[in-house]
C-alpha cells in the first residue's frame, strides 16, 4: 500500500489545532493543489475565500454552532462561483441568462466539492488535520452576508486546517457491500438485520465532541437526524434563488 | 514535495486507457478509500454504482454523447443514496418526511462528490487514470433507468478508470489569485484584461479529443459554454422531485 493510500485510509476528522501557523509555502502547495482539480467542462467555476479576520471568524463560527471554527489556523470557505464567468461573459457583450442555470449551478457546487476533498488529500499528506464545514449552509444568506458574495456566487462548504491537536479514534463507517452494487441497485429485503453488526461497532466508538456518552448506534443516529430539522437548511433553494440563479422549474409548461 | 502532491499537481484527464483490467485488490483499496471519505453528519448518504455489462456502459456512453465512455475498463456511477436510510428509519417505525428535504440531498450530493475525488486522488497515485463524467446529467432520468435507481436516490457524476493509454498535456488553469480571496470577494475592474495571460497560455494547449485545431482562448470558451445550452440540464430540479425530493421552495408563505 502506498503512502497516499495509507494516509487516506488513515483519515478522520480534527477540530483541535495547535496554535501553529501554516507556514506561507505549503499554503501555497494547497492553492497550486486546488489549482489542479479537474473542472466541468473546464469552467473552473468555484473559489475560496480565505478567511483571516477573527471577527469573521467568530461570525461563521456562530452560523456552525460550533466554536471550534472560530479555532482553526486555516479557515476556507469554498464557493460555487459563476460571478467571475458572467463578468467575463458581459465584457464580451454575452448576456446570455444561462449563466443562471441549475446545469451551471450544479456543474460549480461540484467542483467546489472536488476541489475541497482535493486539498484536504494534500493537508493530510503533510500531516495536517482538517474538519469539513456543511454546517455553514445553517444560514447560506448570513455567509453570503460576512463574506461580502456577489450574486451568482453560493457557499457550498467550509473546511478547518491546521496542526492536529488531538488524536481521534477512527470512526466507524458501513461496510461497502452496502454501498457499491454492480450494474444496478439492488435494495435489501431487511435492513436492521443487515446492519446489526455495523450498530455493534458504533458503539465502540466515542467522540471526542462528547467524551462522557458512548454514541448512539447508527440506525439509531438515521432517526434523530431526521427529527433534527433545520428550516433555513431545508430551504437551502430559496436562498439560491436569492443569489440570482433560476431553478429551472415548469418548463415543460411553458 | 511530497508524491501525494507531486501527483496531484500532475493531473490530467485519461480518456483512453489500455485494455488491462484493473486487478481486484486495487479495486478493493479504491472501495476502502471511498469508505473512508468524510461523510456530512456520518450519514454515508451516498453509493456507487460499478457498471460491468457492456450493454449497459454504452447506454450510459450514448447519454454522455462520448464513446471513450463505453470503453473505460472500470466505470462508476456515485449518485446520492437516502433510499438506504429511508429503509433503515421506516423500519424503525420513522416516516419522516425530512427524508425528502433539500439538506439531506444536498449533504449527499456533498458526499458523492468528495468521494469521488478521494477515488481519484488513490487511483492517480497506484498510475491508474481517471475520467470524470459530469456529462451523465444530460439526462438524469435515463441514468437512473439504467441501474435501476429507486426514488430518493440521485446520479451525480460519473469515473471512468483505467490504465492510461494516452499522455495529454497538462491543460493550463487560471492563476489562483483569481480563486482566491482574503476576508471577503472582491470583485475585478476589468475581467478581459486580467485575462489576457491565461487566454494566451490557453492557446498553447491542444485537446487530444479535437487535435487538428487550437483550442479557443478561456474567454471565449466561457461565451461559447453560455451558448452551448442542454434543455434537460438546466431542468435537473424538475427530476430531483421525479426522483422523490421536496425542493422545500415556498416555505415562508405556508
């Protein structure tokens, strides 16, 4: 197995760092990293912003509820971003309403996923630790607000880099036999039976978020996060909406 | 720098691979690595799908509009999966129609994507090469006819892998001080000028898949996107409600 793999295999969420600054250099190389991912259709239709500010910091970190984000040495906001392609399109006298489509949308919300996951590969290759953010889409207008995004732009996800300061255990995950089918799906008759032993494993799992309880098993956790609702994530379209892009809904209608 | 890295910064898009089957312990390391990949709330809402019968790899080549798809040694479909966890609750006696919301498929659509790229990043570093096909969305409907998807779950990009057979450029990207910004998005005056550069690097670059012509320069590319427009693309929402979500859309005035 070689070292890339060993290291992703190795994976699991830091939300501690030390105080440690990432040196400018391997900033730098996750930049040039991000850089590199591949693109739809080679639009390279997503950005980051860096956020620096501790007030900024602090105000994402309330949108998370979490305080560890206002912690993080490295905090990177990545964004879908059609603004730039529509700036260049206008100068070239190109008004074409398509630049607001979902095909767009969906095609930059991708590459900001990719281009994420990517850079994360290169900060655990260099010892890093990082926490993925979906919890910045709590409130998608307030992150639009403390980021000052232009329309055509929307928040898809956060990430946290820094040193690891904390050694979590690695969290269980499903087996991929229920996960990966060949051909096509293939639904299982009784799904409780089949997960016995993953809900088994759960438990011997602690998080470090809450050290004093062991964790729910998993179909236990299916459940309460579906009584865990929270409206503003629910209407996570109305605010793409807002943002200037058009959902493309009844067209068939027209 | 280390390999992880080095490798990711010499990425590129393989399109035409040798005949060689991928063995089937790598594809085992690619499926661990998968497994790995964080996952928003823990939720594993996201699957694979490998496509083996030749019949059905061309029906998904025939919606990519791509040959080289059909010949891919290994080809992956990851879509967003809440049919599994919709099981694993009604069989705990919860019908929650939260299921359905916009967070949960985007939290998916999140997990299929950064998944994805995990797979890629382990490919690239055992020398395999990598396709990404965003292109199965020219007709959503018709990929989840294919394998057979059931409601509430959803395609989301496809990976074509193999062992390379072609050795293209490396094709030029902007320059990350147009991606990246400190603090808060600023926009540019004037975006043509800025651009210069890169669109005159771009015409250093040739594209394998159209060898006999220059590619056009960046800007133009972004107009000629605009106007190159896929009716089904722009209407994906329409088959996320086809496929059993709620969009969530009108909230506020209920």
């Amino acid at each position: 197995m070689n070292e890339t793999i060993r290291k992703q295999l190795d994976h699991r969420t830091i939300r501690e760092f030390t105080e440690d600054p990432i040196p400018k250099e391997i900033v730098d190389q996750l930049f040039q990293v991000a850089r590199r991912t591949a693109s739809s259709t080679g639009m390279q239709a997503s950005s980051i912003i860096r956020v620096n500010d501790p007030e900024k910091k602090k105000a994402i970190a309330k949108v998370c509820r979490q305080e560890y984000v206002a912690r993080a040495p490295e905090l990177w906001i990545f964004i879908v971003d059609l603004y730039r392609n529509s700036r260049i399109a206008k100068e070239k006298n190109c008004f074409a309403e398509s630049i607001r489509d979902m095909d767009r949308f969906f095609s930059g919300f991708t590459d900001a996923c990719i281009m994420t996951q990517n850079v994360v590969n290169a900060a655990e290759s260099m010892d890093l630790g990082t926490n993925y953010l979906g919890s910045i889409l709590n409130d998608p207008m307030e992150i639009c607000k403390i980021l000052n995004l232009p329309k055509l732009t929307f928040p898809v996800v956060g990430l946290g880099i820094g040193y690891p300061n904390q050694k979590p255990q690695i969290k269980p995950k499903m087996d991929m036999k229920f996960r990966v089918f060949e051909d096509e799906y293939k639904p299982l008759k009784n799904y409780l039976e089949a997960f016995k032993d993953y809900d088994q494993e759960m438990h011997t799992y602690y998080d470090l978020r809450d050290a004093n309880r062991r964790v729910d098993c998993f179909t236990d956790q299916v459940v309460k996060g579906l009584v865990n609702v929270i409206p503003k994530r629910q209407e996570i379209l109305n605010f793409v909406i807002e943002q200037g892009f058009d959902l493309g809904l009844y067209k068939e209608e027209e």
